[in-house]
C-alpha cells in the first residue's frame, strides 16, 4: 500500500514512550535510554547497501545503483553514484550526542512503506505557555531520513500543542523550512559532527517561537478578517465547484469557536486560535487515503510531518502573522 507503516514479518515499525502520541500510533515501551535502544523497538535495526543495476540484456547500468534493505532484500529506491547511505544506527546516533548534552527525551520513532523513510522524535526540555496560561506547546525535534533517494536527512523543529496534541509546523523566517539538511553526498560523518549546532539553533527557534505565538494570541481578527484567513487557505476552485471548500471552511470556523483548547480565555477568538483550527483541522479530520485506520494514520502522519498538511500549516502560521500584522 502507498503511504502506510511499514510492517516486516507481522511487525510495524512504531515505538512511543509514555502517553499516546498525537497520532495514535504504534506500541507503547517504557522511556529507552538510547538511540540503538530505541531503534531496536522500532523495528528500525536494519542496514542499507548499495548494489549495481544491469539491463534485462545484462548491461550494467554505470550512472545509478539500488538501495536495497539488508534484512529483507527489498529494493527502496534507485540513486545516483554520489549517493551515500546513511544508516538507522548512524542517523540516530546523531541525536543521541544531542541527547548527551541537551536532555533530549526520546518520544516516538518509525519507519513508513518499505522502510524508505524513517523519523525519530525527540522532545527538547521546557515549555511554551502561551500567555501565561494554560495553552502550552512542548519543543520537539524531528530527525528524518530516507533510504530512496527522496530527500536528505532532515534535523528541524516540530512543536506540539499539549491541549489538542497537534502538530504545529511553524515556518522560519525565510520560509525555507526549518532545521538542518545533509545531503546523502560526501563527507557525512564529518557533515553530522557539524550539525550538532542543532541545540543552539532549537534553543534561538523556540524562543522566537514564543514570542510570535504571544503576538498572534494578542491580536483578535475581525469576522471578515477571519474569512478572508481561511479563504486564502481554501479557495474556491476555478471549476466553479465550491461546495468542498466552503464545506472546510464551515469546518475551520466552527473549529475557530469549539475546537479543543479554543475555550482558553488567553487564546479565545485570537490569531492564534485561528491558526490551530487550522492545525486540528489537518492533524485530525482532514480527509485521507486508507483501506484500514492504520493507513489512514500513517498517511496521515506523513503528510502532517512531511507532506502537504505540513506545507499547508506553515503557510497557514504565515498568513496569521501578516494578518496580525495588518490589523
């Protein structure tokens, strides 16, 4: 199936420590004190190898090679000569130097499909309150990384709103996504050695985090600014069939008014509300692909952390600035 869990041998490729996570996915294990130890629950304790591709005439293929998984001969992705793999047991150990100096408490990890990309989420010490209230948002860090060549290992900032467990995906200032990216291409330990500056960056991102989410929970948008928010994120399409988008948008204002954690007096009909009617909207009941409640939650994920509902929040945190702004 196309976006699921990856599942070996009647075994998913999912581990989460302490409560259910947002997501509602994967076994529960008590808190594991490494990243070796947290790849072996995951079903993440696999290598990847490289091998030479040949034509059905038996021509070797001298520009591209296969990346094929170890353990169970399958081939994830076709790649370039200048491909370096970076193996689970490597990526991870990453974060576990990072967890040596910065407290870092392992939360979830998993792989998705064939086990072409895996994530492991670590959850940095502190809160955002938002206010001074009861809105609070637990600092993330999201480490990523695949074996098809479709993207590079990924370190960047994933906060998580605690009252409706959503993912928040903020977008940095130049728009750009946030964290560190390392190309699967020359000196990669070397790279990785380097991007242990992710702390200091965590650190300057959370904070200025704090801040924009204060501004957004000041600022309450009128009712035509409102429509005009959730217009810019679901316009009406050009074949004139509406009826889809004014039905998320009814969705989204209704969320705006009784969503979980909109009742908080700091946050009631702010900015900010607005931004995570927008969150629960795509975290929870945005409508998604599956044959099973599995799939669906694994499509789900992907998209939230990696797809287009992460695109869709971080342009929707950017519109509630620039309306914020232009009250």
């Amino acid at each position: 199936m196309a976006h699921e869990l990856c599942t070996v041998n009647g075994r998913t490729a999912m581990m989460y420590v302490g409560e259910v996570p947002w997501h509602g996915l994967g076994r529960h294990l008590d808190a594991p004190a490494t990243a070796r130890e947290t790849i072996a629950a995951a079903g993440l304790d696999y290598d990847v190898r490289l091998v030479g591709l040949t034509t059905m005439d038996g021509i070797p293929v001298t520009t591209r090679k296969a990346v094929v998984r170890a353990d169970t001969n399958d081939v994830l992705g076709v790649v370039g000569n200048s491909y370096v793999p970076v193996q689970n047991a490597q990526a991870f150990g990453f974060l576990d130097a990072v967890a040596a100096d910065g407290g870092i408490r392992y939360h979830t990890a998993g792989a998705l499909r064939g086990g072409e990309r895996i994530w492991l989420l670590g959850k940095l010490p502190g809160q955002i309150r938002v206010k001074g209230s009861d809105d609070v948002t637990d600092k993330f860090i999201l480490l990523s990384n695949s074996h098809d060549g479709s993207s590079a290992l990924r370190v960047f900032f994933t906060p998580i709103r605690v009252v409706c467990a959503n993912t928040l995906a903020m977008a940095d200032r130049s728009g750009k996504g946030e964290g560190i990216s390392i190309r699967h291409q020359g000196d990669l330990p070397a790279k990785v050695r380097e991007a242990r500056e992710v702390l200091g960056l965590a650190r300057r991102y959370y904070d200025d985090l704090e801040i924009r989410i204060d501004f957004l929970a000041g600022h309450h948008p009128s009712a035509a600014q409102l429509g005009r928010y959730f217009q810019a994120l679901y316009p009406d399409p050009e074949d004139g069939n509406a009826s889809r988008a004014r039905n998320v948008r009814d969705t989204l204002h209704g969320l705006f008014e009784g969503g979980k954690g909109q009742e908080i007096p700091a946050i009631r009909h702010s900015s900010w509300a607005a931004f995570n009617a927008v969150t629960e909207f795509v975290d929870h009941l945005r409508s998604t692909r599956g044959r099973s409640e599995q799939e669906r939650g694994g499509n789900r994920l992907e998209s939230a952390w990696f797809g287009s509902g992460n695109r869709l929040k971080q342009h929707a945190f950017r519109l509630a600035l620039d309306m914020a702004a232009n009250n």
